[in-house]
C-alpha cells in the first residue's frame, strides 16, 4: 500500500512537470499539490533513511516550484493590492481595515499573499466527530475538554492563576486516533480551527517562512479563540544541530518557538495541538513548549469492542455483544485503524458471497412491496439454481439483498490480518512517556 502511495505521488508529479513544460501553469500547480500529498503519506511509514532522504530532497524542490507557480497565479489574478488583503479574510465574516495589513500597497500586496494560504487552512465545516465517537482515551478527552471547551463556555473559571492549558503534544503508534482526537476537537469546539501541515508553512522564499509561521500566530489571535492542530509536527520541528537540517529550517523553528512563547501576546484564548508519531524526534525546545503531552497508546479490549460497533454501524449484521467482547479479546496489539481496516474487510464479505451464490431465495421485500433474491444454500426450502449474473441479467439487479454479516465473515478476515505497530515501537513511546509524557 505504501509503495502504491510513493508510485502514485511519481506518476502525478510526472504529469505535473509535462504541464509545467507546456506552459499550463494552472494545471500543474494541483497535480504537484496532489503528489505532496501522496509523498507525504508515504513518508510516515518508510522506514529506510536513504529512501526516506531522496524522496525528501525530491519533494523539497517539488514544493519549491509549486510555491513558484502559486506566487506566479496569485500575482496574475489578484485585483487591485489595497483590496487583496480584505478579500483573503472576507470569508471569515470580519471586518478588517487595509491599515491591519501594513502601511503601503506593495505591503498590502505581499500580506495579501501569504495570508491567502494560511487562510485556507481553516477548517469551515466540522468534521462532525463527536467526543463519543472516540473509543478509550478518557483522559486526553477531559485534558483536552478542560483547554478547548471550559475556557469559552466558563470563561469564569480561569481567574487569578488559573490558566487553560496552551499547548498540547499528542503522540503514539500511528493509527491510535491523535488526528480522530483532533477531528473531534474541531467538531465540538466553538473556534476557529486551523488544520496546518509542514507544507503549509515552508517555502523556498529567504524568509517567507517565517512570515507564514508568525501570520498564522496572527490570525489565531485575531480570530480567538482559536485552535492551531499541526499534523506530523516533527517534520517541521525536528532537532536541531542535524546533518541534513538547513538554515531556513532553522530559522522556522526559531520562529515557532517565539510565537509559542507569545512575547508580548495574550495568547490565552490560542491552543496549539500538534501530534507526532516519533516524539523522539521533535526538538528538545519545542517539546518544552508543549505543556501537557499525551501518550495515545493502542487501544484497550473496552476501546477495540466499542470500534467494531462503530465501524458496522447500521450494517445488517447477526453479531452479538459476546461476539463484540470476543472480537475485542482476539484483536490484542491491534490499532484503531487497523480495527478499522478489518471492518472496512469483513462488510464486504456479504458482497462476496453474493458474487459466488449458485442458490438464491426469493422472499417478500420491504414495506414498499416487491420481491428480493438473498444468496442461501442448496438445501434451503425454496432455492432457486441460478447466479447474481443471471438475475442481472433479468433485470433484478437492484432486488438482490446481500446476507447479513456474521461472526464468521470476522473469524475469515481476522485469519490473515495482522498487526501494524511492532513492540519496539510500542517500547519507544512507553520509554518517552516515562521520561516526559503522560497517560490518555
């Protein structure tokens, strides 16, 4: 799968450089986009440094050329520059004078510019994930209810000393819920949520970076109360002092950490939530920075039972809460979305039997009248020989019911998935919570 990802990030950015030969700017700078976005998320489970250095040099210059061709469209169709920065917050609702921009047009011009991108990192429709969606993690929930949601609905209880937290650090395996947790923090808090990745803030400009880092502070204050989630944080703030790490990387971190600090800010009403699957990697100021950090290990047998419930939703299935508890009990060392990738396995499993039925039922349909044709056995009363292709055939195409699932369509996928996370790396978070983390 994660080979597919890498294929498809090559063969789109090969489309990408033929538009970009012929002129067709407008075409190239999405298909260069949409290949960063498959490099990226090949990135996080190539495990080979070498693999991992070439492509990240690759994507380096990628993303310096889209940010050439976005410069280049941005300066072709923005309008007049003293109306181009109020137009990048217009869809915000808020008012803001040409002077919040800066003093001259040119200023106007270039603000204009960089706002634009960070602008389009708010997120304007909740991703409607509800606290209770999320299995297990009681205690990253209340931490994060405590920072999100008391501060705006009891703004009465932080007085004198009592401040909501500002910066969250959520790490663990990959596939244990840290973006689902921030997906529901979107949904249930009343603001501005920004979703930002390192592509977002880094460009091949001299400075320009930072711009779009200490911006994007901005615009949390002036939107607050507000939330910054930042995606694979240690990709945009990995140690510092490393071979590989370049001056503009640097100065991005430095940026960072000045406006985490908030010199000469009340940034009570900003939460920063960032989320990694490798802490180790992130450097030493910046964990500093992140007041609460919390491990989002695997979850429970509690947590695995309340996934598969969730997963099948409204499926028709013949499951009972012994078969759930049993499923949960089975699936030990098991992620949260590999839970999800083996019910996403299992509700197509009716399908395939439907495809290989050689015996249908016919039986009265729903309350809208009409017959439908259920797969069965040959001994079953009333079985009709006949295959799905035959009664398409005949036009019956949309009255064939595939069966329910059942406790044996999971004993079938379940024999031949395994778990992603490995021990060590299960041992690496516990190691780092000791050191410096807490339990969600």
């Amino acid at each position: 799968m994660d080979g597919a990802m890498k294929d498809q990030g090559i063969a789109l950015v090969r489309k990408a450089v033929e538009e970009d030969d012929a002129g067709n700017y407008a075409r190239a700078f999405p298909l260069y986009v949409h290949a960063l976005e498959y490099f990226a998320a090949h990135l996080k489970y190539e495990r080979n440094p070498r693999v991992r250095g070439a492509i990240t040099a690759k994507v380096a210059g990628y993303i310096a050329r889209a940010e050439e061709i976005r410069a280049s469209l941005l300066a072709a169709a923005a309008p007049a520059p003293a109306a181009a920065a109020p137009a990048a917050t217009e869809a915000k609702g808020k008012d803001r004078s040409k002077a919040k921009y800066g003093g001259g047009d040119g200023d106007d011009s270039e603000r204009a510019k960089l706002w634009a991108g960070i602008h389009s990192a708010i997120v304007s429709e909740k991703p409607n994930v509800r606290w209770n969606d999320v299995a297990g993690l009681d205690g990253a929930k209340q931490a994060l209810q405590e920072a999100v949601v008391l501060p705006v609905k009891f703004p009465q209880f932080f007085t004198g000393k009592r401040r909501p937290w500002k910066a969250f650090l959520l790490y663990g395996p990959p596939g244990t819920g840290k973006s689902y947790l921030a997906k529901a923090v979107a949904t249930e808090a009343d603001s501005t949520f920004f979703s930002i990745s390192s592509s977002d803030l880094l460009s091949k400009w001299m400075g320009e970076s930072e711009k779009l880092v200490a911006n994007l502070f901005q615009m949390a204050r002036e939107n607050a109360p507000s939330i910054i989630f930042i995606d694979e944080i240690d990709s945009l703030c990995g140690k510092r002092g490393e071979g590989n790490e370049s001056e503009a990387s640097r100065r991005v971190k430095t940026e960072f950490l000045v406006q985490m600090q908030g010199v000469d800010h009340n940034d009570d009403k900003v939460l920063v939530l960032a989320a990694t699957n490798t802490p180790y990697a992130l450097d030493q100021a910046v964990r500093r920075r992140f007041d609460k950090r919390i491990y989002i290990p695997l979850p429970d047998l509690k947590a695995r039972q309340h996934m598969f419930k969730i997963h099948l939703g409204d499926t028709p299935h013949s499951l009972t809460n012994a078969d759930f508890e049993n499923l949960a009990r089975r699936t030990d060392g098991f992620s949260g979305s590999d839970v999800a990738v083996c019910v996403k396995d299992v509700l197509f499993e009716p399908v395939r039997k439907t495809q290989d039925a050689m015996f249908f039922l016919k039986t009265a349909g729903d309350s809208g009248g009409g017959e439908t044709w259920t797969p069965c056995g040959p001994a079953q009363p009333g079985a009709v020989q006949t295959t799905m292709q035959e009664l398409a055939a005949k036009g019956l195409a949309t009255k064939i019911t595939p069966p329910p699932i059942s406790r044996t369509d999971f004993d079938k996928v379940l024999a031949r998935q395994r778990p992603t996370v490995t021990k060590k790396e299960l041992e690496v978070h516990t190691r780092f919570t000791r050191e410096f983390g807490e339990e969600g």
